[in-house]
C-alpha cells in the first residue's frame, strides 16, 4: 500500500513538473515517430519482395502490372 502511494505521488510530482511533462510527450512522439518509419519500412520492403515474386512467376495479366509498379517503386526510391 505505502509503495502504491509512493508512485502515485511519484507521478502527481511529474505531472506538476511541466518541464518533464515536456520532455516525455516530446521523447514519445520521437519514438512514435521512429517506430513508424521503421514499421513502413519493413512492410513496404515486404510488399515490394511480394511483388517481385509474383511478377517473377509469370503470371500472365498480373506479372506485367507488377513488373510495371515495381520498376516505378525502384524508380521512386533512387
């Protein structure tokens, strides 16, 4: 019970201190924002291998739309 009160009290003084308030919403959103670059990176590297494996089945419609959003995707990232 004493412990549950100490951090309580921990956290009211935090929330008081606006220059700590501050600076944990700034490092959250940093890490936030970090998070979901990494996040679209991985997928997006995903989608593009997907992509690649499927234009390189050679399926008959699909194989050349993707062989075409593929090489714009390369493109775009040079």
């Amino acid at each position: 019970m004493e412990e549950t009160l100490r951090r309580i009290l921990a956290l009211l003084e935090q929330m008081n201190d606006r220059r700590e308030r501050l600076l944990s919403a700034f490092l959250s959103g940093v890490l936030r924002g970090i998070g979901t670059m990494i996040g679209f990176a991985v997928l997006g590297t995903a989608l593009l291998w997907l992509l690649q494996s499927i234009a390189r089945a050679n399926l008959p419609l699909i194989s050349d739309f993707l062989a075409q959003v593929v090489t714009m995707v390369k493109l775009r990232m040079q």
